[in-house]
C-alpha cells in the first residue's frame, strides 16, 4: 500500500505519526520528505472555510431511491454492459 501526505509543519507531530500507525500497524514502511515549494500551508479554519462554501455551492439533493445511479453513471461515460 501506498499514500501520499501534505503536512504543514505545525502537523509534524504525534497525531501525524498515529494516523500512519493506523494505516500501516507493525509493517515496515519507507518515509520520504519532500519540501513543497511556494505552497501556502492550510490550517484547520482554512479547511473549514473551504468545505462550508463547497457545501453551500452544492446544497444537498433529494434522489429518488427508484433511479439506479449506477446505470446512469455508465450511461453518461458510455460503458457497455
């Protein structure tokens, strides 16, 4: 298994650690640090702020339960079954 981190520096810390402990348990795992160049560091107001507006620009829908949603997604990317 494989993933990818962002983390400000103010994330470099226990809690960081924890949440790989909990992916990855007792395996043994690589670790590569790569500084991000020119990137504004988020903390978790910004992320906030960003995820009230996303969800006031798409407000939750009603779908009816009868629509198969899965048949739709293959129809509009033109899957053939």
């Amino acid at each position: 298994m494989q993933t990818t981190f962002e983390v400000s520096p103010e994330e470099w810390a226990e809690g960081f650690w924890k949440r790989v402990l909990s992916m990855f348990g007792q395996k043994r795992i690589r670790v590569t640090v790569e500084e991000i160049e020119g990137a504004a560091s988020k903390n978790q107001h910004d992320v906030y702020l960003q995820m009230k507006a996303l969800q006031r620009q798409y407000p939750s829908l009603k779908v009816d339960e009868n629509i198969d949603l899965s048949r739709l997604a293959d129809d509009s990317n033109d899957v053939i079954i």
